[in-house]
C-alpha cells in the first residue's frame, strides 16, 4: 500500500468516521439533513523524490449550488456527487504544523502542504489526525448549517477562502426557505456574469417550484 494511502487508512480514517463521514478513497463526505455537503479530500504533489507531499482540503457544497451548477443536468438525474477540490461555495485547507509541513518557513498556499517521509510516518499521521479532531472537522460542521456560513461569509475576515459572489450565495442559501420578495431584493443586486448567465432566472424557476409544493 502506498504510503499516503496507509496514512489515510491508519489515522485519517478513524476519526473522520467517527464524526460522521462517509468514505470513498481518499474523499471523505458527511451530508447534512438539507442535502448539503462537506467534502474533505487529498491533493498528492509530485515535487520532493524524498516524501510524499500532499495537500488537504475541504469544502462546503450547499444542495442548492450543486443544483445551479449542474442544471443542464439535473432532468437527467445522472449529476454525481461533489468532489473534493471541486466546486464549492467555500474552501479551506487544512495546515500542518511545521514537524509534518513540507516548507515550514513558507508563507502563502505552500505552507499547506504536508511531507510524509519514512522516519516521520507517525507524527504526520498524529499530527494530521489532531488537525482534523480540532480543527478542520469542527469548522467543517459549523459552515455545514447555513445560517453559520451566511454569517461567516459576511465576515471581513473568515476562516475560509469564498469561492461565490456574497450575494449569489445569500441567495442559494436563502431561496428555499426565504420570503420571495426578500429573494427578488437580493436579484436586484445581482450583475449577470455574461450573457448566458441565467441566474436569476434560474432562481425564480425555483422559487415557483417551492411554491407549488407547499
């Protein structure tokens, strides 16, 4: 077995199930009562001969934004489910502390990279399990209830990267439980991303929807 494949299954695994999380690989899912998703999952880089280096990272993927982004699909029922480094509303990664981080003197989206190496397979592996325990996984199920990420992605500063304009995302946030008329304010700040962007038409399609099944 590989070596990261060994440290997924040996540390990594047992705590994420045991928070909830499905396993598939190295992707690990946990799916909210709204259909909403947290998809945590590993990017292997090929850049030191000496240690296996790799990245993690999650992100939160509301029902809805899965939804828009697959319409085209979505009649044909044949949309898979989210993958990790994905699309996702936000994302996060998950950083190691410098004895299992690969250039522990860097700054910027390098020093998210973790370094297994053989005679530091067991303190990456506690390292990496601690980090999801405390950390990644409690952050996790905070940004999988909607009204948390709303108020987190409102925030100047958040613990997160947003990956969706704010007032689409209050909008997919909002669109099946909101009032119309709070829905169709929030439409009027939306600009069109190009011309065949069909948003808030797609938005007000749902929102009729919603009202017939009440």
């Amino acid at each position: 077995m590989r070596p990261l494949d060994l440290l997924v299954r040996e540390h990594v695994a047992p705590v994420m199930r045991a928070a909830g999380f499905k396993r598939s690989g190295r992707t690990f899912r946990l799916v909210a009562d709204s259909g909403d998703q947290a998809v945590l999952g590993f990017s292997r880089h090929y850049v030191d001969p000496d240690a296996a280096v790799f990245g993690v990272g999650y992100g939160i993927v509301p029902a809805p934004y899965w939804e828009w982004i697959n319409r085209q699909h979505w009649a044909s029922g044949q949309v898979g489910a989210p993958r990790a480094f994905q699309s996702a509303v936000v994302a996060g990664d998950v950083i190691p502390p410098p004895r299992a981080a690969h250039l522990p003197d860097c700054e910027g989206r390098l020093r998210s990279r973790w370094a297994l190496r053989e005679d530091n397979r067991h303190i990456c592996g506690e390292a990496l399990a601690s980090a999801l325990r405390d950390e990644a996984i409690p952050q996790m199920v905070h940004l999988l209830d909607r009204t948390n990420l709303l108020q987190e992605c409102r925030h100047r500063t958040m613990p997160v990267v947003r990956l969706v304009p704010l007032t689409r995302l209050e909008i997919l946030l909002c669109v099946d439980d909101a009032p119309c008329r709070e829905i169709e304010a929030l439409l009027a700040d939306v600009q069109p991303a190009g011309p065949g962007d069909d948003f808030a038409a797609w938005v007000r399609r749902r929102l009729a929807t919603r009202g017939l099944a009440k």
